[in-house]
C-alpha cells in the first residue's frame, strides 16, 4: 500500500481508489484498538489526528489511547505528530491527563508528563489531575491494593511534575484534605516531600466545620509537626483561592482579596482565569452575586468572556437565573454583547428560565424581561428563532405565562412564526389573552368621538413576519428598488405570506371567533383591496371561457346540418375563444402545478379543472369524433364547466356562505350515506333474489297501455345485482313504481320486506338526511358573518401561496400524503417570485410597501376614510411605492379607501369597553390602595397593643 492511493487536502484524506476499505478514520480507531501498529503508522500520515469519533466514545485518538491500557507505542506516535495534549474535550470537558488518571493508566500518564507541552495543572470539571487521582482512591473496591499502589504512584508522579497540591475543586476541596479524610498516609508524605509551596490545611471546611488540620490530629498527629504553621504560610492569593470564595459564596471574602491584587495591578490573569468549568464572572453570576460582577465589570472583566467548560457568556447566564441587578449591570456596560447564545435569544433563555428555575428566591424574570425589552442599546430580535425553529412567544405560550405573551405581542412578536413541529405560538395561546391585545392594537388620538379629527388607530405588527423587515431597520437601509443584487434578494426577501396566522384560527375552535374583531377585519378588508382585481380578473377569464365553450358545444359541436352565416361566424368566434380561455387555462393549472405539486394534486376541485381540460381539449381540438362520443363530452364539459364556475363565484365573500352550506351538507350526506349504504345494499340484493325470477309470457296478462318492449324493460328491473342496486338508489328517492314489482312469486316475504324498506329507507333515513341539511344550514347561517371571514381569508391564503409562495399552510401536504419523502412533500418546482410575477406578488402584499409603519388611520366623522402613515425619511422605496403609500398612484388614485362602517362600529365598541376596564381597573387600585392601609394601620395597633400589655404595672 502507498502513498498514492490518496490524496491529501488540508491534512484531511480524501479517497479515491483505497486499499483499506473503508473510511480511514475509522480505520485508524480499529487499529489502535485491536493494537495494529503497522496499520495505525501508515494510516497516521493522512487523517485527522484532531477529529472526535462519535457515538459511543466521543473521544480523539489520544483520548482513547491513554483510556485503554497497553497503548504505550501508540500514545508516543501520537505523541511524536504533535497531537494536543491539553486540549479539553467538549463532551467529557476532560484532557488527556484526566483520562490517564480516571482509568488508572500510569504508563499512559508517564508518557504525557514526559512531553514539554503538559500542563499539569489544567482541571476537568474544576478538579487537577492530582486531586482526581486521590478522589479516585475514595471509590476503589475490588483489588484494592494493586490498584492504591497504583494511584499512589500517580499522585507521586503529579507532584514530581509540580502539579499545585493546594489546588481545590469546584467546592474548596484541597487534595491534603481528600487524602487527610481517606487517611491516605502515604500520600500526605509525598505531599509533604515533593509541594513546592507551603501546603494550606486551614482554608476548606466541610460543613462540619472540620479542616484537613482536624483530621490529621485525628488519624496521623506526627505528621502535623512537619507542616508549617499557620503563621509560618505566607498569604498568598492565587485564582484557586478567589475561585472557592466564589463557590462557598463568599462574597465580602472574595472582594478583599481581588481588591488587593487591584491595588497591586495584578488581577488580569485573574479576570481571564477560569477552574475549567467557568471564569469568575460567570461563577459569580450563576452564583447571583451581584456585588462580584460589579467588582470584576469595574476591574476590566470582559463580560462576553466564556471558557470551554461553559460557553455561555455571563450575560446569559443572568437572564437564565433571572438576575436583575446582575443583568442591569451588564446591560450598563458598553462593550456588552446581546447576541444569541448557543442558537438561542437572551429573552428565550429569560422565558426558559422561568419554568426551569422558578424556585429562586432571587429571581425577577419579569424585571429581567422588561429591562432586556425596552433597553435602547440592545439589538434583541423577539422573533429570533432557536435550533428547534421555536420563538420566545412559543415558550411564553406553552408556559401559559399570558402577561409574558402580552409583553412580547407588544414589542412586535409575531404569532404566526411556525416551529419544526409546524406549530405557530397560536396553538398555545390563550383566546382571552390573545383578545386583550386586538383590543389594545385598536386606539384613537384622544379626540372627543364627536370631533371632526377624531380618529382610531389600528396596529397589525403581530402579523408580520420576522424577514419583513422591522421599521427601524428598514428606515437606515438604502432604497430597495436599487438595481444591485444584494437589493433585489433584500427585496424578495420581505416579501412573506401575511395571513398564514389568520389561516390557523380559522382551523382552531377556541380562536375562531376571535375572526371578528374589528382589527382582524379591518385587516382583511385592505387584503381583499389589494387581492380583489386579479380575484375578479380570474372570474372574468373563466367566465369568458365558459360562456364560449357552452356556445360552441350548443352551437357547432355535433351539428350536421347547415347553419345560417350569423351562427357560423358566431360558432367560429367561440371556437377560438374556447382555445383561448383553454390555453391560459392550462398554462394557469401548470403554473399551480409547479409551485406546489402535492399541493395541487391534494385538491378535488383542482382534479375537476384537470378533467375539464382533458374534455375541452378533445371538444376543441378533434371535431370528426363518432356521434355517440360527441354528445357524452359535451355533457361532461358543461357540467365540469358550471360546476367550476359555480365554485369560483362561491369564493366571493359575500356569497361564501352558499357554498360553504353546499359544500357541508354534501360532505355530511356522503359520510351519513356511506355508514348506510350496508343497508341499503343489502336491500337491493334482497330484492334481486325475490324478483329475479322470470314468468313465463302465458301466464301474465298483457298490459294494454304500453308495448312489449317497455314491458319487458319494466320486468327485467332486477334481472341483475346491478341493475338491482340502481333502481333502489331511485326507490331511495320515494319513485317506487310498486306497481311493475311482481309480488306473486313470493307474496308473503315480498311484501313485509317491501314495507320494512318504505319505512327503514325512504321515510326514515330521507326525512333524517333532510333533518341533517336543515341542521346545517342553519348553524352555517347563524354564523354567516364569520363564515364569510373564513372563506375570505382562505381565498387570500390562495393567492399568497401561489404568488409568494407560501410554504407553510396551503403548502403542508395532508396526512395521507406524510409516507412521501420529506423532500417530496416540499417539492418547488419554481419558485413564483423567480417569475415575472413579482409585480403582482408585491400588489397583494401590505407588509412593508403598502402598509410601512404595519397600522392604519381611520377617520369614522370623515366617511371612515383610511388613512395610511408613512415613514420618515422619505425616498424609502420608488417612485411607485411612494405614491401606494399615500394612495396616489395610477392604480390606487381611483381608489379612496373607505373602511366598512360595521368594522368601524365595532372598533367604537371595543374603545368603549376598554375604557370602561380601565376605568374599573383604576377603581379596583384606589380600593386596593386603602386596602393596604388598612392593613398597615391594624399591625401597628396589634404592635402598640402587644407594647401596652407587656409593660410592668
């Protein structure tokens, strides 16, 4: 095997032809294991010594050579190719050292002291390996002995190399201690003979209160004369010592001495320092010790500083502990970051916290959340989005926390933001909450309602969607409409879907009513605005189209006979303007197609279309069809044809509510049919059985008033189960014709079983499926207006789909389309803004080109009219956008938008209601108020009188 059977790229293999078959680094990993050092040499040139192998080790190389034993060769190959040897691992925050030592490896551990890179003194979860040696000492049970020699030799080693014998752990444990409670006397020798610095046995106290001096006293008294005293040891302060102050919460013992390396300029090696777990900041934070970070912020302490132990920076660590005098000072200090942590936002980790930790006495998430929401400097995104696709309002919502929804909803959360489980924060939020805040996106000016300039302010922030970009941002960008491409994608790119959330709550129960508030309404009425021409253009289309394919179907197709002039050159005029209308038919059915495939084959009506265009082709395109053929398409196409025209002149809104009665009670007889249909099929088998049988012609009477053959079509009825099965379909009706049912072959059976079918089918389940539509009908009726908002918003999602591409509703393939790949279900054949289409897309849209500033003015004593602010500075957006906003372009000048005076009313009614609340809620503080006072005034009377009666007479 050679070097030439790979290639090398940025010291990574990348194979080609190998010879080891298989990927090399595995390779590598099985080498060391099954101790193949032939392999292992040849392999070691080209892979990545660095790389980290997954489950079940998550370990490097050298890791898992100095964790096995015998691997002496291999470590010092290692070794010899400068691997790292103090590099902490991330999942077991362990070095190489740790892992010699956890596993009882002394030859491992030799090797690793022998290197000059080693730093003895590194800690893995706060512990040196001196201290992880003697602490393994501790949990030692089978074969004892051997292994304490061992781990003897080890601590030898370690304090041979100099490693800190005062070093403590994460809680003050210092290795004299650990092995003064084991009665480790071998290692307290060694200890004694090989420390550099005088060894401490005063500073750690257990929660006894014992030291390592007591136990020393205890168990080796003659060993306690050859430690220096107390007095003898030079006090030092060293980052161990600040460290366990920290963790014992010492809070005015820490500050005294960081104070001292203050004065004496020596406390930056300090601030960057770290125990292997955290720096000082970050322990003082989680630690809520608000004095600490005030000291070490003051100092020059980095406040994003992390180390590898814990990569959250100080900042967040305060949000998710909900401390606020901790967060107010960082959020004081200027070189602050604000950014996301670990794919999630300060105000996620804040919310997160509130579950988590909410047994903290210290903790103030709401002030926490507040601070962090109104602080001028931060660039907080409350819709940023973590690894699961979640916002902070899914959080708030799935806590149940409502005064935290209403917080974010404020500060512009958007709730249609759907997460990897394609759930909006809708799906948790409460209706009641989510009505507080409509009823707060409707205020005025402050005008008196009679006053001429009195006006009602509308807000739709909740609905835009985080890439549309925020006004502040929009207002310091340069204009969109440059001609650079870095402009053109920011362009396309804030272009969204605007009613994805108003399509959710038209599927959830419990905030469907929530459809007629005035703001949602109001909402809709500029959609429609917006979406009504091409709505009506597409109507005008399709009519034209059907209107010429019924004339040319009456008129042309299948005649024979000559026509006068006038009717020939109107047949040719609908002839072409049928290929016309088919053309841009198919050529609208495609475009469909390719922006959502699953999508549109998921739709029964898009089938009908689909079936129309094969038909009307064949109409329109093959005119020496046989007759018989002719007359069955062209019944096929004028009842494929209505029926589409019916249903797209149903989607208008104010005729919603027909279709949407026809549509139900259709689907409700079919489901109530297909349950019965067992019955009434075995009625039509039962009837075929007793009238199958045939009589012979001599027997029967002739019946004068019809011919032979008709006779005989009467009688052979139920001649088969087919046959059968049809004319009881038609009996269902009440058409029984009981007079053609030959009865007399079994007259008895015939009869009861006849009977039993008049009741069970015609009376019972006819007036039953009657009694079903009028059911409908009317609760469809009672609830026409929000009925007609469900259809209008569905009929916007629509267009937004198609036009913008909406990928997260009308998009979501239905359940029995979930075995397709994931790749498949979200198939985009083209993208509709890649088209020239853009114009339109942008038309239908009101975020941010129509609507900049996401709200509406309406003036009621002015005949409702809209108003529509606009930003500052001006010259945002192009000639074109300019005049939308202020409704002066050529397409808008004829439009003067008046909003709907229902819409208008029910706006007055919810600024009444509020104000009322508010009123009663200033009402409910002032009694609140004395009743505090009164409370007040009875403790000091019980306190005054607890005086008087324990005062001598």
């Amino acid at each position: 095997m050679t070097r030439d059977n790979y290639e090398m790229k940025s010291n990574r293999l990348s194979r080609g032809g190998s010879l080891f078959g298989g990927d090399p680094q595995v390779q590598l990993r099985t080498a060391l294991r099954t101790n193949d050092i032939v392999t292992f040499k040849k392999l070691i040139n080209y892979v990545d010594l660095e790389h980290v192998y997954e489950y079940p080790d998550y370990k490097s190389c050298l890791e898992l050579a100095v964790s096995e034993p015998k691997k002496q060769d291999f470590i010092k190959l290692l070794l010899q190719h400068q691997v790292q040897v103090n590099k902490c691992n991330e999942t077991h925050n362990a070095a190489p050292i740790h892992f010699a030592v956890e596993n009882g490896n002394i030859e491992a551990l030799k090797l690793l002291l022998e290197d000059d890179r080693i730093d003895v003194n590194i800690k893995s979860k706060g512990n040196t390996a001196l201290l992880l040696a003697i602490k393994k000492i501790e949990d030692l049970e089978d074969d004892r002995e051997r292994e304490l020699d061992i781990y003897e030799d080890m601590v030898e080693l370690l304090l041979k190399a100099g490693c800190n014998a005062n070093s403590p752990d994460l809680k003050g444990i210092t290795p004299v201690y650990s092995a003064a409670k084991q009665g480790l006397e071998r290692v307290i020798t060694l200890i004694l003979d090989y420390s550099k610095d005088p060894i401490d046995l005063d500073s750690y106290k257990d929660r006894r209160g014992k030291t390592a001096r007591d136990f020393l006293k205890e168990a080796f008294p003659h060993l306690l004369d050859k430690f220096n005293s107390s007095s003898e040891i030079v006090e030092t302060i060293d980052n161990d010592k600040l460290f366990s102050f920290l963790s014992r919460h010492e809070e005015d013992n820490f500050i005294r001495d960081f104070s001292k390396l203050v004065k004496k300029n020596e406390h930056r090696p300090a601030l960057a320092a770290n125990n292997g777990m955290n720096t000082m900041l970050q322990l003082a934070t989680e630690k809520g010790l608000d004095k600490v970070v005030g000291t070490l912020l003051l100092s020059g302490a980095d406040p994003n500083a992390t180390c590898s132990g814990n990569t959250y920076r100080p900042i967040a660590i305060a949000c998710q502990y909900g401390f606020y005098k901790i967060l107010k000072r960082f959020t004081e200090n200027d070189n602050t970051l604000f950014d996301p942590v670990n794919d999630e936002s300060l105000i996620q980790l804040i919310i997160k916290g509130m579950r988590s930790y909410s047994g903290n006495s210290k903790a103030d998430y709401k002030s926490c959340l507040e601070l962090l929401l109104s602080h001028p400097k931060n660039n907080i995104d409350v819709n940023y989005r973590d690894i699961k696709y979640n916002t902070a309002l899914h959080y708030a919502a799935r806590n149940g926390d409502n005064d935290t929804v209403l917080e974010l909803l404020r500060k512009g959360a958007c709730i249609g933001i759907r997460n990897l489980f394609d759930e909006p924060p809708l799906a948790d939020i409460n209706a009641k909450t989510l009505e507080t805040y409509l009823n707060e996106c409707v205020t005025t000016n402050g005008e008196r309602p009679s006053d001429d300039d009195y006006e009602i302010h509308m807000k739709y922030s909740f609905l835009v969607y985080p890439n549309n970009n925020s006004l502040e941002t929009e207002l310091t960008k340069v204009p969109l409409m440059d001609n650079s491409n870095n402009n053109v994608k920011e362009y396309d790119a804030i272009l969204a879907p605007e009613t994805d959330a108003l399509l959710y709550m038209t599927r959830n129960e419990e905030l469907r009513p929530l459809l007629k508030h005035p703001v949602i309404t109001s909402f809709l009425y500029l959609k429609w605005q917006r979406i009504s021409c091409l709505f009506y253009a597409n109507i005008t289309f399709y009519s034209l189209l059907w209107l010429c394919l019924i004339l040319y179907i009456i008129l042309g197709y299948g005649v024979e006979h000559k026509q006068p002039n006038s009717i020939e050159a109107l047949n040719v005029i609908t002839h072409i303007g049928a290929i016309i209308g088919l053309i841009l038919l198919v050529i609208r059915e495609l475009f469909q197609l390719l922006v959502a495939p699953i999508r549109y084959l998921q739709s029964i009506e898009n089938w009908m279309e689909i079936a129309l265009i094969i038909v009307t082709t064949w109409i329109v395109c093959y005119d020496s069809a046989p007759e018989s053929t002719k007359q069955q398409l062209s019944a096929v196409a004028i009842l494929l044809s209505s029926a589409e025209l019916v249903l797209l002149i149903g989607q208008f809104p104010t005729l919603s509510t027909n279709i949407v009665m026809l549509r139900t009670v259709s689907w409700n007889f079919f489901k109530f049919l297909l349950w019965y249909c067992i019955l009434i099929i075995a009625f039509a088998l039962s009837f075929y059985t007793l009238f199958r049988q045939e009589i012979d012609d001599d027997k029967k009477a002739p019946n004068p008033n019809c011919t032979g053959k008709e006779e005989d079509e009467e009688e052979d009825f139920f001649v088969d189960p087919g046959r059968s099965l049809f004319k009881t379909i038609v009996m269902l009706t009440g058409e029984f014709d009981a007079g053609s049912i030959k009865f007399g072959t079994f007259p008895v059976t015939s009869h009861i079983i006849f009977i039993v079918f008049v009741f069970m089918i015609p009376i019972v389940l006819f007036n039953l499926l009657n009694g079903l539509a009028v059911s409908d009908t009317q609760a469809i009726r009672a609830d026409a207006e929000l009925v007609g908002h469900i259809s209008r918003i569905r009929l916007i999602s629509y267009f937004e789909s198609v036009l913008i591409g909406n990928e997260t509703s009308y998009a979501r393939p239905w359940r029995c389309w979930s075995w397709l790949p994931t790749d498949i279900q979200n198939l985009h054949i083209i993208k509709p803004k890649t088209l020239c289409i853009k114009p339109f897309a942008k038309r239908i849209t009101l975020f941010p080109h129509f609507l900049p500033k996401y709200r509406i003015i309406v003036k009621p004593n002015q005949d409702n009219r809209i108003e529509i602010p606009r930003p500052e500075p001006l010259g945002k957006f192009d000639d074109d956008d300019e005049d939308i906003e202020t409704g002066r372009c050529c397409l808008e000048r004829c439009r003067n938008y008046r909003l709907d005076r229902s819409i208008v009313k029910n706006a007055k009614t919810v600024i009444t209601t509020m104000a009322n609340v508010s009123e009663s809620d200033e009402i409910k503080a002032i009694f609140t108020q004395y009743e505090r006072k009164i409370e007040n005034l009875q403790n000091l009377l019980e306190k005054v009188l607890d005086k008087l009666e324990s005062r001598p007479y």
